[in-house]
C-alpha cells in the first residue's frame, strides 16, 4: 500500500526590523507571531531577513526568537540590515540565526567564526538552504566581499550587489544537486529576490540557473523560493517554481530619508524599554514623532505571517493575514507600489509543472 505524501507545516514572516526608538515593531508583536505558529500546528519557523537593526543591544528580542517559550525551531537569514548597527559584527549575528543544528557553509559544516552565515537542514523529505544575499565586488581586487559592519548594504563603487557570489553559488549548486539526487524537495529561503518577476539583484539570472539544473536532474526539487525585503505581497509560479515575495511584519511602507511627512502629527505610541541585559524597565506612551524613522513610515496596526503547508508532491498551501494602516492612516496612493498593502495573501499553488 503506497502511503501518503509526507507534508510539513511552518511559520513564516519578514523585516521585522526590530530597534528600540526607530520603527514600532516590538517584542509583544514578535511573541504574536510565534504564538501564532504554535497555535497553527507550525513545526518551524522561517524569517526573510532584517529581523533586527540592532543584534548587539537588542538582547530582549534575540531571547524572545532563539529561546521562545513555545520551543519553535527557528531559522533566518542575513538581510541587508543585520550588520548596520556598531558593535554589530558577523561574529555576533550568525549565531543568532537560528537556535538548531544545522549545516553551515563552510567546508567542515561547523559555525566557525560566523563569516559564513548560509546553511542548509533537512526536515524529512524537505530540504531548506538558506542563504546569504549581502555579497559584492570589490572594485580594488575584483573579488566578491560580505557586506562588512556599519551598512545596509554593498559599499559605495562596489558592482553586483545583493548577490550570493560565486563560492555560495557553487555550494548551493552542490546542496541542491545532492537534494536531486537523494528525491529531497528544497525550500529556498533568502532576503532578495531571485524570481525576476519582481525586482530582483544583479546574479539573480545564475540562480535561476541552477534552480533549472538541478530541478532537470529530478523534477521539482527547488520548488518554492521565499525572499523578503521588498516589503511587498506578492506570489506566482514561474518555470515550475512558487516564489514568494514576503511583506514585512509591520513596516508596511518606507520611502527614502530625504522625504519625510508628518503624517501621524501628535500621536503616541506604548513604548517599551529595556536594560543592557533585556530585561524591562518601563512602558510609556511616547510622542511618534520622537521614533527615528516614523516620518518615513507607514506602518500597519498588527504583525503579519503566513502559515505555509508543503507537500511532497508538489502543492503549497499559504495561508496570510490581514491587517490595517495604523490608525487608519494610508500614504498618498502616489506613493503606493504593486504589493503595497497591509496584508499576506493565501493561496493554494501547485508546483513542479511548466
């Protein structure tokens, strides 16, 4: 008797961007959204990137995601974000990726000093390779360099940002051709896009690349992509593959520090503090227009996620949430871009075909 295909359900969100004082994503709203994933029968959880701005003084949400209280597993990524902050090194945050084994990057599969932050893991038939889109290259040497600390992104004069470089490519590429070849089905998860449906970095073309390679090899064994960081709702299949453009926990709409608007005027907001080892000191209401980035921000009223159901045989369920412009505040429509939305779409999706 043939058995059923084997399934497995997990949380998902993205740009959390988790800073004291900067944007409004809390503590409070990172528990929401794993006690939704433990309500909803999520058996892990995957975040896109830009989880925190600030990993070294944040200690009170690192906690609250590496050791949460409902025993998730969880697994993120590098978005450009992580390293923005002094006193924020690669060192620091690769471990805080995720509170599992897994099998880092580097040629003994082991942590090592964290300068290699893209890994791989196995949950039953599926395979998750997680990677990281932070890789340019260096005018002064023509080699492909990480992002270093103090940035949110690739140095000024650097070429093909946002990339994996060529290194992660070909471990990818062998990651993924292992998976093919052992009838393992792959769950990429990464903070820039690789579809080009959307807007989606320089190498992203050599990606899809391998993704077609390896899916000639067996059918269907990449077949869901995952990015964030474009802060949009958006999902199609393309070349047999679902890709999954993740909109941010809360962060609905940010434009550049140029413009600014005062579109919350005098409202306030429950802010929480913290001392240097996360413990709370105090809640107040505090004047919006006192947090760093809410002039540039328009944020939604609650932390949005998706519950994801993958099935062997090819099917994805995506189960959103909906939420509303806080305080019912909307940007000007001019400002919109496709996507744009306080919300996660649902869909049923079927893969693995042409």
């Amino acid at each position: 008797m043939i058995g059923q295909p084997e399934s497995l359900r997990f949380a998902l969100f993205a740009d959390f961007h988790y800073k004291k004082g900067m944007y409004i994503p809390s503590v409070a709203d990172l528990q929401a959204i794993l006690e939704r994933a433990s309500r909803d029968g999520a058996q892990l959880v995957l975040q896109a990137g830009d989880l925190c701005n600030d990993y070294q003084h944040s200690p009170e949400l690192i906690r609250a995601y590496l050791q949460n209280p409902q025993g998730l597993p969880v697994y993120g990524v590098y978005g450009n974000h992580e390293l923005e902050t002094p006193d924020n090194s690669m060192a620091i945050v690769t471990p805080c990726l995720c509170n599992r084994e897994v099998v880092w990057g580097t040629p003994d599969g082991a942590i090592g000093d964290g300068s290699i932050a893209y890994y791989f893991f196995d949950r039953g038939v599926f395979r998750f390779v997680c990677l990281d889109t932070n890789y340019s290259v260096d005018p002064a040497t023509g080699e492909y360099v990480h992002n270093p600390s103090v940035s949110h992104g690739p140095p000024a004069g650097h070429s093909f940002g946002n990339s994996v470089g060529p290194r992660q490519l070909r471990w990818m590429e062998t990651v993924l051709t292992d998976a093919a070849r052992n009838g393992k089905k792959c769950i990429v998860l990464s903070h820039f896009a690789f579809s080009g449906l959307w807007w989606s970095p320089a190498g992203a073309a050599e990606v899809r690349d391998v993704f077609a390679k390896v899916n000639a090899i067996r059918r269907g064994t990449v077949f869901l992509a995952i990015n964030g960081h474009l802060h949009t709702n958006r999902a199609a299949v393309r070349d047999g593959i679902l890709w999954l453009d993740v909109n941010t926990a809360r962060n609905t709409l940010w434009v550049r520090n140029e413009k600014a608007f005062d579109h919350y005027g005098d409202k306030t907001y429950l802010f929480t503090d913290y001392d240097a080892d996360g413990n709370e000191t105090e809640r107040r209401e505090r004047p919006i227009c006192e947090m760093r980035m809410a002039k540039n921000t328009w944020f939604n009223s609650s932390p949005l996620s998706a519950m994801v159901t993958v099935c062997e045989n090819g099917a994805v369920e995506v189960e959103g949430s909906e939420s509303s412009w806080l305080w019912g505040v909307a940007p000007d429509p001019s400002l919109y871009g496709a996507g744009v939305e306080p919300r996660i779409s649902g869909g049923s999706y079927r893969t693995g075909e042409d």
